[in-house]
C-alpha cells in the first residue's frame, strides 16, 4: 500500500483549538464513565488483548508536523487512540515514514515528516495506558520514488551496494527498536512490503542484531502477493500480510460472494499457520476498489460507500474464519480529527463517518467478545 497521505498544519491556537475539541469529543461507543473521585472520562477497551486472542487494530499512519509542541502531540494522540477503541479495537499499530532517494540508493535518510523516537514514545505511551496492544511500523515513503518512474515503489529496491543499505537501516532502526524496548511495545515490524529485497541475507543479521536491542515480537509486513517469499527470507517471530488482494469480483458482488473470494485468495496465497495476522487491509469507497485495493482514491470517480462496506465486511469475516491471529484496518491519519469526517466529501481510502466504520466496528465487538 502506498504512504501516500493528506497532511494539514494547525494554525496559529491549535493548541487551544484541539484541547476543546479533544476535551468535548467521546469516540463513538466508548463509554465516558469519570468517577466520582473526579478522575478524567475516557474510553475503555471493550476486551483487552492477551496472547492467544486476536489483535483487532487500527493502522494509525504519522507524517509529524514539526512546529506542534510535545503537548499538541499528546492531545493528537489521544484524539486518535480515543477513536481506536472506540471502534471496539484492542490494538493500534503507528506507521511512519523514512525515506530513500532512489531504488537504487544505498542508503535510508529521515526528515523533518518522520516522528523522532522521543515523540513516538509520546503516543505510545498514551496508548498503553488506554489499554491498546501496541505496534510500531516504519513504511518506506514511496512518493520521490514514483516521481522518477510511475512503476517504481518500495518493493523494487535494489540498491547498488547492499552492505551499505543495510548498515544504514540498522542505524535508522537502532533508536526505535530502544524506544519500543523502553516503552514496552508488543511488536516492531521492522520493515514492511520490500518485495525485492526478500531473500537477501542481510536480513538475518539485522533481525539478530535488533533482537539485542528490543526484546518483544519481531515482525515483518509482506505484500499480498509476496508473502511466501517473506516467509522464505525474512526471520521474523510473525510474518504477516498487507492484504490489498485483486480477487476478480464485481464492484456489486454481494458479502458472500466476495468473502468466497477472499478465501479462496488466502488458502492460494497464506494456507492456514497459526499466528498469521493480517496488517494491512483497506479498501477505497469507489467501485474500482476490487480491481485494485491499493488505489487510495480517484480523482472524479463516484463515492461507493456499500462496495468499501462490503469488501471490508467480507475481509473480517474470513479472517475470523480462519481463526487468524488478528487485522488490522488502513488507516486513520494522526492528524485528522475523526470527530468532523466528511462521509461524503474526504478522500475515499478514509473509512471515517461511513458504512465501513459500523461495519468494523460491529466485527471487532463480536470477534473480540469470542473467548
């Protein structure tokens, strides 16, 4: 899935502003239950995860805005995270970008757009102490890339000198992987949908490196259609899929029929493993979604909120199904305020305000309610 995003800066008060919207907004079907000691209303996650239930997330993507402060960051976060459970989630996975100049770049670079580990610890701890399983998942920014050649993207790296690239990934990795120890985070993907990249032996070196530094799950994100291959090459404690699979049905096809079709890609693609997660799935409110999920929006092309409904239904449904270890939903944007969505106007990869939303939310409470 392309890191493809909309970002916005506040304006001057943005402190004020979002403190009155964060202090007067409750996401819905959160219960905002205060005490009578006066302690703060906040959301309450439903069920809990714990090792052997399935992890119902949202992706949570961060472009930082440089000029917000730590206490606009908090506010953000906990805007966001409020949001999260109260779509009956128990899960949240911080995606981020960083960046390369080319495929065939040797190195890996951060900007002003990338979350330095000290904020990033910011949100996560927000998160832990709502209750949220946490994941943190840098996404190699693929824009300068397509700019340069429209077919190329993240997973066609082939940098002219390896043993530099990944001396490189190792460095930018090294300040998250100590953050995520600190912060006791469950899982660090450590690279997500380098297809090309797969079978290089490097990457057993770099997981046994990251190993010293962070002790929770190792994880690696394959694309949907390379997910054997990471299997193969990448020594990860949990592979699992960015699922943005074309499975060849109509924009009508009804839940049945496209949830037929996304068990018949997954038995193809991923037969049954214990612990196979899905961390990615997303779908566009238009009907060209089915024939190609990864396209985040269309430019002219007419909102279809039933088709997003139904193709996401379907995809929950199957991932229950299989029992798989859990799946998370592309994405709510760190900026955006979920409280003044527009269903009819944003962009159609956002499932805020629209049918795909109850959907969702109806199947992570009663995935989540499974003992």
């Amino acid at each position: 899935m392309s890191g493809w995003t909309r970002g916005w800066r506040w304006a001057a008060g943005a402190v004020v502003v979002l403190t009155a919207a964060t202090a007067s907004w409750t996401a819905p079907g959160a219960p905002a239950a205060a005490s009578a000691a006066g302690e703060p209303a906040g959301p309450v996650v439903s069920h809990p995860w714990q090792p052997g239930r399935p992890q119902l997330g949202v992706q949570v993507y961060w472009v930082d805005t440089p000029a917000d402060t730590d206490d606009v960051v908090r506010l953000k976060a906990r805007r966001v995270l409020d949001h999260v459970v109260g779509m009956e989630a128990n899960a949240v996975s911080v995606s981020f970008p960083f960046f390369t100049d080319a495929v065939d770049a040797s190195g890996v670079y951060v900007d002003e757009r990338t979350p330095s580990p000290e904020r990033l610890a910011i949100v996560l701890a927000e998160a832990r102490e709502i209750g949220l399983r946490t994941t943190v998942r840098p996404l190699l920014d693929e824009a300068n890339l397509i700019a340069r050649d429209s077919l190329d993207w993240r997973g066609r790296l082939d940098p002219a000198d390896r043993d530099a690239w990944y001396a490189s990934y190792r460095a930018f990795l090294d300040p998250y992987l100590a953050v995520a120890e600190r912060e006791d985070v469950d899982t660090v993907v450590v690279a997500a949908e380098l297809n090309s990249l797969q079978a290089d032996p490097h990457w057993g070196p770099l997981v046994e490196h990251a190993r010293t530094v962070y002790s929770g799950e190792i994880g690696y994100a394959a694309n949907w259609d390379a997910y054997a291959e990471a299997l193969d090459g990448v020594p990860a404690d949990t592979v699992g899929i960015d699922a943005y699979p074309q499975l060849g049905v109509a924009p009508t096809a009804s839940v049945p029929e496209m949830t037929a079709a996304w068990r018949a890609w997954l038995d193809d693609a991923a037969p049954p493993r214990p612990g196979l997660l899905l961390y990615e799935v997303g779908a566009a409110a238009e009907a060209r979604t089915v024939d190609n999920p990864a396209v985040p929006h269309t430019e002219g092309a007419p909102l279809d909120q039933g088709v997003q409904r139904r193709w996401l239904a379907a995809a929950c449904q199957v991932a229950r199904d299989r029992e798989l270890a859990g799946l998370y939903l592309w994405k709510i944007e760190f900026d955006v305020d979920p409280a003044g969505a527009d269903p009819a106007g944003d962009l159609h990869d956002s499932f805020l305000g629209r049918e795909a939303e109850r959907t969702m939310r109806d199947c992570f409470a009663s995935w989540g309610a499974v003992p």
